[in-house]
C-alpha cells in the first residue's frame, strides 16, 4: 500500500510512464523478498543451473524457514567495492558477468534475478560473480522475453530511433509522449 501510496506521488514527474504496472509489480516482488522458502527455491534453481560454471557461483541453501534462510558463506570483494576502487579489469569483469548473468538466467533457470543491486554480488579471488540475494526473482516460464533481447540489440548498435520505437510498441513508453530519442539512448 506505501508503495501504491508512493509512485501516486512520483507519478507526475515520469507523466509517459504508466505507473499502475510498476506498482502492481513492485508490490509483488516485495511480497516475495520476504519468503525466505520460496527463495531457498529459487537459490536452489540458480544453484543447479549455474553448478560448475566457469564465470558463476551460487551458495548451498544450508537452512530454510518461514523466518531465516541460512546460506554458505561467500567470501569476496563486494561489487560496491568493485565498483568504487576496483581495478578496471575487476570492474570490466564483474560488468560484463552481470551482463551475462541477466541475460542467460532466464534460459538456464527460467528466472530472472530481478534485484542486480552490488550488495547481491562478490567477486571471487577466481573472478566467477558469486551470486548471493535470489530473493526477488521474475518467473520466466519461456526464457527472457523476445522483444528484450531485440530493445538490448538496438541500445547496443546505437539505434536510439529503433529503441524508442521498441519501446513504444511495448508499452513502456506511451505514444502521447515526447521523448528525445539520444537523450533516451545516452541515458539506457
């Protein structure tokens, strides 16, 4: 309810966005990220697709209840260390496998982790990506959606035209507003 109460007040400063969506959203993840058994299946499912990956780790569920999940303890540099004083390659790296890790979970799991925020990861001393909070997960029964990986393509190629079209056809941004196409692709 806090959240609805919330994006009524952040509304009207993204007037293009359709809010009801998001929220709708929002409040189920939320729900979710405090099942601490649906996580330890959600873990579990990461942990058996990512098993002996060369980039990936996912720590054992060791524990589970309706009040504590307990997991294996990761040792690591924390992705916001990474990011404030890592070396280039250390920041290089944990990019590129957080990339990877968005875009092949959804096939290798039929997940998504949908909360990449740096207090989620470590990099291990072996430059795999330990992945640490599968809390909030988007179940994707058919894999990543089609018409992602064709929006990612196009930010990708710099086509800021064919991305904002994209995204008008996908509902995420409506036809009544006004958007500069570059500023949007410089910002994405």
């Amino acid at each position: 309810a806090q959240i609805g109460r919330l994006m009524r007040m952040v509304g009207p400063l993204s007037p293009g966005m359709d809010m009801a969506p998001l929220v709708d959203e929002l409040q189920r993840r939320m729900g979710e990220e405090l099942d601490y058994r649906r996580e330890a299946r959600s873990q579990r499912a990461f942990r058996k697709a990512f098993s002996g990956d060369a980039d990936f780790m996912v720590p054992e569920v060791v524990f589970a209840s309706d009040e504590v999940l307990v997991t294996e303890w990761i040792d690591g540099t924390p992705l916001r260390t990474v990011i404030e004083s890592g070396t280039p390659y250390q920041r290089n790296r944990s990019g590129l496998l957080l990339t990877r890790l968005l875009f092949s979970g959804p096939a290798r799991t039929r997940l998504l982790h949908a909360d990449p925020h740096p207090g989620n990861f470590r990099l291990l001393p072996d430059d795999r990506l330990a992945i640490l909070d599968l809390g909030a997960v988007d179940r994707l029964p058919r894999g990543l959606p089609r018409p992602i990986g064709a929006l990612a393509r196009r930010a990708i190629e710099g086509d800021a035209d064919g991305l904002l079209e994209g995204l008008r056809r996908e509902g995420f941004v409506r036809d009544s507003v006004s958007i500069d196409a570059e500023e949007l692709l410089g910002y994405l």
